[in-house]
C-alpha cells in the first residue's frame, strides 16, 4: 500500500514540474506610409517561449517590410491564447 501511495506522489509531482504547453495566437498589425497588413502565427508552447517566438516574429515581420522598400515600418503585436 505504502509503495503504490509513493508511486502515486511521484506521478503526480512530475506532472505539475512540467510546462503545458498550450495553443498562442501571434497577431501583429504591421504598418508603414502607404501599407498596412496584419499577420497571425500559432504557437504551441509554454508562455514564456510563445512571448518569445512572437517577439521575433514581430522583428522578422518589420525586417521583411523594410527590406520590401518600406523605410518607417512598425508593428504592434499581442499573443493571445
């Protein structure tokens, strides 16, 4: 009995160690004079790494407008499950 109430604790002390890694919306809303596009990407990931991948997704997103010809480019991002 003792043996299967440790195995039990064990079990249930490792699932609550790991991350869940859930579903995370990425939507920036990019813009510059004379353009205006709003991309979207779907993570699955903890928090932390999704508000990283979206973080560089928003930097990738200004790069590509500039390197389009776009010289005032931003962009506004929000993650979202």
């Amino acid at each position: 009995m003792n043996k299967i109430i440790s195995i039990s604790i064990a079990v249930l002390a490792l699932f609550s160690l790991s991350s869940c890694k859930k579903d995370y919306i990425c939507a920036c809303n990019i813009t510059a004079t004379g353009y205006s596009e709003t991309l979207t990407y779907t993570y699955k990931e903890t928090p932390k790494k999704a508000k990283e991948f979206c973080d560089d997704y928003k930097a990738g997103a200004i790069s590509s407008v500039v390197n389009s010809g776009f010289t005032d480019a931003s962009a506004a991002c929000t993650l979202s499950k």
